[in-house]
C-alpha cells in the first residue's frame, strides 16, 4: 500500500458580511494576496478587505429586538475573542451586539490598549496548526478567552481534552428561537450535554466552475442539471469523462477534500454521533461503493483529478481552474472572495463567468444529502464573561436570520466583496433547511495523533485520501485502520458512559 505524507494547510475561515464561518471545512488556507491566471499580470500587496460601515446593515440592525431569554443579558466586559481571524467590528453580528447590549466599558486585565468602541479583544493563534495548543495554554494558566470558533474537525475530541465547557444551563434551544436548528444541535450532543450552539448551517463546499469552460466543451451546464433534479453522481461522470483530457493537461477536479463531500452525499458519514456517543459506519455499503467511484480519480486509473502530488507540490492550483484546465474546484463559499473574484477583476470576465454547483446526489438516494458546514462558536472552558458570550451567540442568530439584517448584508456583500445577484441568490437557496438533508461527519474530531486534516498520512484521512489520491481499494485501507479507529472511537464512548 502506498503511503504519502503531505502537511495540508488548514482552513482559514473569515467573517462574512453575514455571518461568522467556522475552519475545518475542507479547504487551504486562502491566498495572501491577490491570484491571477496566468494569463493575467500578476496582483502583489492586494490584501483581503475589512468590512466598511454600512448605512443598510445599520438601518436593519436599528429595528431589532430581543428575545424574553436574552433582553436582560448585562454585559459590562468586553469579550475576548480567540482565533486565527479579527472579528470585523462592522460586521452586522456586532451591529445587532451593539443595538442590544452596547459596547462593553471594561476591559480584560492585561488587554488595556484595546480601542475603547470595540466590542472584542481579539487574540490571534500563532498559527493555525498550533490554534489548540495555544489555547491550551490559556486554559491551563486561568487567562481563558470567552470565544473560539467551532470546528467539526476536532469534535467532540477538543471536549474530551477539557477545552470547551457544556451550554447546558447557560442556553435552553428547546425555545423558539433555536427551533429551525434545533435538529442539527441534537446531531453534535456528546454525552448528552450540548455544546455547540448551531446559528447557521450552508454547504461545506461546492464545486465551482466557469460558463464558459463548461459551454466550450460542449457539456450541460451543472446548475441547470441541479435545477432539474439531473445533477446526480452519473450525470457528474459522465460530464467528467468527456471534459477530462491528461494529455492536454485537462483535468475534472481540484481542491483539498472533495472526497469527503461526495462520501456525505449517501446520506451517512464515516462516524456520527447518535445518542451523543460515536457511531462507526466504515462498513457501510453506500460508502464502499462512493469511495471506489472516487479511487478512478487517480492518475493510476483514468486521471480525472488534477495531479497536484505531482504537479504543485500537492496544492490545489487556482490558476489551472482559471485558465480553464480544471474543470470543478472544490471549495467554501469564501473563495469567490479570496480569489475567484480577483480573477474576474483581473480578466474582465462577466458577471454570469463564475459559477458553483452543489454535489451531486447519488443516484437513487430517497433524499438529497449534503455535507454541511454549520456556524458556531464554542464557550471556552474556564471563561469568564458568561454574559458576553451568550450575548454574542444570540447576536449572531438574530445576524444571520432577521430578514431585514440579510437583506443588507446581502446588499453589503455585493459591495464589499463584488458578489452578483445571482450567485447570492444560489447561496440563500443552498443555506434553506429545506434545500437538503444536511450530513454531519465526525471522523476527523476523533485525536489529532490518528484523524488530522493537517496531515494526510494517518489512518482517518487515508480512509478518504487513500483511494482518491492512489488508486487503491477502500476496502484495502478499511481492513488496515479499521481496528484502530474503533478503538478510539470506544475509547472516547466509554468517557461519557
């Protein structure tokens, strides 16, 4: 069996002009500056942009009221704010913050050159790999921040290493306010305590494509095909082989984790939490069967995957989905943002250009399934400012579902991040509960030493990566690891026994 060891950057996640997105969700870290095809003249010192006050958000935001549950939250500290991103004190979560409980006076002992109008103290990781370790420390020596974003990709592990604390007593999501996530919630009980106060959910990732690449190759253009209930695994093959072309350095897909996406798309993830305790499904036969669809990707088989092991020192490359070359990229929503849209700037390209697509449903599925990537923010244990901390979860809800807040944030989007009409239009479809049956995988949450995304090379992710990346059967991989994982996986089910 091959092996190969490849540390992949982790997820950078950025605070939308909606609402706050989480990291682990299956995609690098976003360039520094500006990417260009190379068709283009290179863009140098274009940093990501900060959002900007904005008279719509504010105007929306000066409208909203509190729930009974949350009116009387007194919050006199400013909330200390642990990641790898600076909140954006423009964002409409912090308006909604501000209109219902104002800006904190205080400030944490040690944080007194924080500006006096903001509602955060941000403490940045050193790194993104040692984001737990960091805050491990903080812990440890009493100095907890209130906040750190949740991240499916080490849960419930993190819990288990005494990291985060339980809402229970603290939020009651039995009440109105929580009932269109409340189902989601019940899916990342561990142990029977909650943990995870679920705001928002949309797609993990989706694959995103050029119109006119698509039309060029005389292929149906995905979304339509989704639009009438054809985007199924069989129709994405068949487009797959016809586009795909090795020889002329035309590849089908690109991007860290495309592989785990499709395995949610059977409706069962590699390990769930039912009854808060983990669940394997490594033998389930939907899976078997996704997984040896995906092994044909590797260059061993017919070479439908861009050869980024062999061709970009194992990263995706942007510029090869820009100069058309790569049919699907996978990634988040936050790549028109990071790059995408800096291609449309630099190549002029319309506005109709740049598309994305869910993945596809697997044929003959009773539903559509969908790895979902879901907004929320973990309450640290050993913090302090429990007030500030509720206060901002509830702002966040309130930011991401009033009507009148998303419709200028969508407004706001537009103009601070160059989104159309069109594309929003297809992210407000995609985050609707009632778009898909939303799969929630765990595999990865169960101990960095044998489940990290930062490293392929470890029993989880060579479930996945294995195939996709070699050629080689899951079934080859499963008889391997399996012994492994279900022994962590009983290890951990029997600390909340």
């Amino acid at each position: 069996m091959k092996k190969y060891t490849k540390a992949i950057a982790g997820a950078m996640a950025l605070v939308s002009a909606v609402t706050a997105f989480s990291g682990c969700s299956g995609s690098g870290t976003p360039a520094a500056s500006g990417a260009t095809s190379s068709s283009t003249a290179s863009t140098t010192g274009e940093t990501q942009k900060q959002m900007s006050e904005n008279e719509g958000v504010q105007s929306a935001v000066g409208n909203v009221s509190a729930a009974e549950n949350y009116k009387d939250i007194k919050v006199d500290t400013k909330i200390k704010w642990m990641a790898w991103w600076d909140i954006q004190e423009a964002s409409p979560a912090v308006e909604v913050f501000k209109k219902l409980y104002g800006t904190p006076a205080n400030k944490p002992k040690g944080y007194e050159s924080v500006d006096d109008a903001n509602v955060f103290v941000n403490i940045k990781v050193t790194t993104y790999a040692d984001r737990y370790t960091g805050l491990a420390k903080l812990v440890q020596s009493d100095d907890s921040p209130d906040c750190f974003p949740f991240e499916i990709c080490n849960y419930p592990y993190s819990v288990y290493q005494n990291l985060f604390q339980s809402l229970d007593g603290i939020i009651d999501f039995t009440t109105d306010d929580w009932a269109d996530y409340k189902d989601a919630i019940d899916k990342f009980n561990w142990g029977g305590k909650n943990y995870c106060p679920i705001m928002s959910l949309a797609p993990t990732s989706y694959l995103w494509y050029r119109k006119s690449v698509v039309e060029e190759a005389g292929l149906d253009d995905p979304w339509e095909l989704y639009e009438k209930g054809e985007w199924t695994w069989s129709t994405f093959m068949e487009m797959a082989r016809k586009f795909s072309d090795p020889e002329n350095g035309k590849y089908v897909l690109d991007g860290y984790n495309p592989e785990d996406s499709f395995v949610c798309t059977t409706g069962t993830p590699l390990v769930s939490l039912e009854g808060g305790k983990l669940v394997s499904h490594m033998n389930d036969a939907n899976i078997e069967k996704c997984i040896d669809m995906l092994r044909s990707f590797d260059n061993t088989q017919e070479q439908l995957r861009y050869p980024r092991d062999t061709e970009n020192s194992w990263t995706p490359s942007y510029n090869e989905w820009a100069d058309g070359n790569t049919l699907f990229f996978e990634d988040g929503s936050w790549r028109y943002e990071e790059t995408w849209r800096k291609f449309k700037k630099k190549n002029k390209w319309e506005d109709d250009e740049v598309n994305f697509v869910p993945f596809p449903q697997m044929d003959g599925a009773d539903k559509y399934y969908q790895s979902m990537k879901q907004d929320s923010i973990m309450l640290v244990a050993g913090a302090k400012n429990i007030d500030g901390y509720k206060a901002w979860i509830y702002s966040n809800l309130v930011a991401s579902n009033d009507p009148e807040i998303a419709k200028a944030g969508r407004e706001q989007s537009k103009e601070e991040y160059d989104w159309s009409d069109t594309l929003l239009d297809r992210l407000d479809t995609m985050k609707d509960p009632k778009t898909f049956s939303g799969v929630f995988d765990f595999k990865n949450g169960i101990g960095q030493d044998i489940a990290t995304k930062d490293n392929q090379d470890n029993p989880v992710e060579q479930l996945t990566k294995g195939p996709y990346m070699t050629g080689e059967s899951y079934t080859s991989f499963r008889a391997t690891y399996q012994g492994q994982i279900d022994a962590r996986l009983a290890e951990l089910n029997k600390t909340v026994e």
